[in-house]
C-alpha cells in the first residue's frame, strides 16, 4: 500500500516580508493606492474648476492644508519610486532588435530617463 | 582548520510517520569547496542514511537538486558552504510545491505545465520532406530565442512566484518562457495554437511582473521578460481580433 501523503504547505500572509525582493514589489505595487487617491483629489478640482472660481480657489485652499501638504509628498515619493522601479524593469518588455543585436539594456533605461527628464521640463516651463 | 563544522538544519516530511513537517539540526565537517549537494550526501552517507534529496549531474544541467537555501531557491550543486559559514544554513523542500518526501517535491503540477504549451516545433502545413535537408537558421534567428532554450526545468522559477503559490493555474514562469522559445523560433509555426494558452487569465495575465524568477534563475534564463513580451504580443493579438475576428 502507498504511504504517500504529500504535504502542502501553506502560504503566509506575510509572505511578502520573507524576502527583501518581494517587499520592494509591494512597495512598487501599493505605489498605485497614493497614485490613485492623487488623481482622484486632481480630478475633483477639475470638478470644482466647473462649478466656478469660488469653488475652485476653496479647492486651491483645501491644498494648503498641512495634510494634504504631507499627502502630496508621500505621494511624490511612491510615484518617483514607481517610476524608478519601472525604468529599470522597462528593457524586459521591450524586444529592439538593431543590425542583428538585441538594443542594449542600459540604452533603453536611460532613454526612458531622458523622455522622463525632458517632459518633466516640458510641463515645468509650460506651468511657469 | 581541518575540525571546522557548520550546522545545516533541515525541514524534514517523513509521510509514513508524521502529519507535517519539522527540523532536524545536522552538523558536517567544513570546507569552502563544499556544495550543499555534497554537505547533503555527507548527512545521507554518515549521519542519517532516511534523508530523502534528489540529484544526479552535480553541475546545474539535470535540474534535479533545487531547494530553498535559507528561504530562497537555489541548486544545491551550485551553491557553496562557504557562502553561509559560519552561520547555520536551513535547507526546505523548494517552495510552491507539495512535499513528497523531506527535500523531495511533487512536481506533476509543473511538468504538465511544460507538456501543455506545446514544447516542440510545429511546422508549417506544406512541411518539406526529408530529403529536402534541414531547416536553415541564421545565427541572428537563433539569437532570438536561445536565451529561453536554456531552461533545465529545475523549477526555482516556480519556487520564486508569489502568483503560483497563490493561484497553481498560473501556467507560471519556465512553460511561459518556454513556449516563448518556440514562437519565437523561425522554424516554427505554431505560434496561433499558443497564443490561445497566452491569453488565458492563467497565462501571461496571471503574472503582475514581480520578476524574481529571473533572479533565481541558474541559467541566466529571463522569464519575467518572455512574459512581459508574451503581454504585448496577447494585447497585440487581442487587438487584431477585434477587427479581424477567426
């Protein structure tokens, strides 16, 4: 008779703090809650921008506040970090093929960087 | 220098005589030229003759000894003592999988996985005959697919995978990369048949890009790129099926 009994083990919920990699990915992934809930207070001032000028600078005003001053700048963060963490990750799903060879790593990482820098001053000057 | 030891302790699953597993503390005679391979043969030879591993190349081609080193996967042939002395090393049955036997797993699950993505050339309908020589490939050709030729199905890819050991139907990393060496093989033509195990939900989308796989990979293998590359040929083939349905 067989004695086999094979074992399963469980999962942990707290297996994403078991190894550093995985932690980093959640880091990456979570980005999107602050991501999310930014475009969300974006999107209401273009709400509040339809209903008037009163509206909008309460909005404005809504902005000042320490908390939202705070929120913003985690925010900053997780989407400099997102970005990033993406930049770097961006050669694996991009397959160029010149005169025979695969585009190199590093080129495709530094032209996102480039693209990243040059509409990051883009808007800057277009805000100023 | 010639009385150093190091401790290795491992998660042993005795299924005749246990309901789960738990550790068991051995200590082997040290050198920095040791595996964890040889480490686990001086335990079997000298220490405790029951414990269960398995092996056979002793040089990362047969795909036969992977385990988790210290919660990360790793070919014990080609991983050495003397990365972990002094510290005690925790050897455990490779991770996602069921246990079959102490360091031994059942790995049916994966090896279905593997024969499912249609690991062979497809030719095209009008396939020359055989007396018409070979198929011809050009280096560049070759190039395009080589990396993911060079799997051995050691499945530390699928020990890496948070989204396997959540969810097994996830057709996970090697048979994604796999399949992806065929469809990216210039003699092949089976590239439609594939596409449709591509786009399941358990297929390329069940990945979200963790990309550990690729890390813990032995044979410099990418995974995570072959799926994330499978991604834009699923959205390209998606696209395509919108205006020109078959």
């Amino acid at each position: 008779m067989s004695k086999r009994k094979p074992y399963q083990r469980e999962v942990s919920s707290k297996w994403w703090l078991a190894q550093a990699f995985y932690s980093k990915y959640m880091l990456r992934e979570g980005s999107s809650i602050f991501i999310t809930l930014y475009s969300l207070i974006l999107g209401w001032g273009v709400f509040r921008l339809s209903q008037g000028e009163a509206a909008f600078n309460a909005w404005m005003e809504s902005l000042q506040h320490p908390s939202a001053i705070i929120f913003h700048f985690i925010a900053l963060l997780f989407a400099i970090y997102h970005s990033f963490t993406w930049f770097s990750l961006a050669p694996k799903a991009m397959d160029i093929w010149l005169k025979g060879k695969p585009l190199e790593d590093k080129l495709i990482v530094s032209g996102h960087y480039i693209a990243f820098i040059i509409v990051s001053v883009f808007c800057l000057v277009v805000i100023l | 220098m010639a009385n150093k030891t190091i401790k290795i302790e491992i998660l042993r699953y005795r299924p005749e005589q246990e309901d789960k597993p738990s550790p068991q503390l051995f200590e082997v005679p040290y050198s920095p030229d040791l595996t964890i391979l040889e480490a686990l043969q001086y335990i079997k030879d000298h220490l405790d003759s029951t414990i269960s591993f398995r092996w056979s190349c002793r040089m990362a081609i047969c795909g036969s000894c992977g385990l988790m080193v210290d919660g990360v996967p790793k070919l014990g042939c080609k991983t050495f003592l003397r990365d972990y002395f002094p510290n005690k090393i925790k050897l455990e049955a490779l991770a996602n999988f069921p246990i079959e036997r102490d360091l031994v797993v059942v790995m049916d699950d994966f090896i279905n996985k593997l024969e499912e993505i249609k690991p062979y050339i497809i030719p095209e309908d009008n396939t020359k005959c055989l007396s018409d020589g070979p198929h011809q490939q050009t280096p560049e050709k070759l190039a395009k697919y080589k990396q993911y030729s060079m799997c051995i199905n050691c499945g530390l890819c699928y020990a890496a995978c948070p989204q396997y050991a959540l969810d097994t139907k996830f057709t996970g990393p090697a048979a994604l990369a796999l399949l992806a060496r065929y469809n990216r093989d210039s003699r092949d033509a089976g590239s439609k048949q594939r596409m449709k195990i591509v786009n399941q939900e358990e297929g390329v989308w069940g990945c979200t890009f963790v990309g550990y796989c690729s890390v813990v990979c032995p044979k410099g293998v990418d995974p995570a790129a072959a799926i994330q590359l499978l991604k834009v040929e699923s959205s390209k083939d998606y696209l395509i099926g919108m205006f020109k349905p078959d």
